[in-house]
C-alpha cells in the first residue's frame, strides 16, 4: 500500500472536520452509546444566560445531558459577579434541571487555577488529574452523584 505523509504547521478546518466526523463514524459503528447519542433528541442541552438590566452578558452554563450524566462544557461570570453565591445558584439550577431530564452524574473540567475548590464544595470529586498541565499547574476531571 502507498500512501503519502503531508506536515501541515497551520490550522486546516477542512482536515479536523474530516477526522472528527471519521471518529464520529467509528464511536457510532462501536459503540451503541455513542450511536444513540447521535439521535435526534438524545443530548439535551442546558444554557443558563444571566443578564444585567441591559440585558448584557455577564456570565452563565451551558451543559449537555446524555448518557445518564450532565456535562458541564462552559460556567463563567464577570469578575463583579463572583463571590455572591450566583455560582452556586446556578450550578444547582442546572444539577436540577439535569436530575429532571435523567442524569444521575455530573461531569465537568476544570484546572487548578480556576474553580476546583469550588466544585469540591459543591460535592464534585477529582477522579482524574493531568499535572504539569500547564507548566506549573494541573487539569483536572470532575464527577458527582446527583442524588
């Protein structure tokens, strides 16, 4: 078999679409999960929007349902917000709304100069850490039980 090796040191969207949309094709072809998940319906997205009274953004969630578990992908406020048990509030909103539409667990990502203490507070466990991720910092892997 012949086949030829190109080193790209730039971006190519065309390329990453094409493997991310391979490894799509063979999770589906292996995994039942993962072929359900591609259903229409299956994942469920949760987005909190917290507004000012201008209705400017000043922070929120965005999670995803499937599987039994809620993924947390993004949680952020403006600086001014924080400290004020919004956080809080809205985590447990969202931990709720997943309970509502099934999940059992939550997931979610997080490094240690961000919120780690936080989640832990929270009920969120480390199953999972990536040292030196940055240099000089760690990346962590969350889960909890939604009871």
């Amino acid at each position: 078999m012949k086949y030829n090796i190109e080193i790209l040191m730039e971006n190519n969207e065309e390329f990453s679409a094409f493997l991310k949309t391979m490894i799509k094709e063979f999770n589906i072809k292996h995994s039942f999960h993962h072929k359900e998940a591609r259903n229409k319906g299956s994942v469920q997205p949760i987005n909190i929007i917290v507004s000012d009274n201008n209705k400017k953004w000043i922070g929120g969630i965005t999670a995803d349902v499937y599987w039994d578990w809620v993924e947390i992908n993004n949680f952020w406020f403006r600086e001014e917000f924080r400290g004020k048990g919004l956080g809080g509030d809205l985590l447990d909103k969202t931990e709720r709304l997943a309970k509502e539409k099934g999940a059992k667990k939550a997931l979610l990502t997080t490094f240690d100069f961000q919120a780690r203490s936080f989640y832990e507070i929270k009920g969120y466990k480390v199953v999972g850490e990536i040292k030196d991720y940055p240099p000089g910092s760690s990346y962590f892997t969350m889960v909890k039980e939604l009871l």
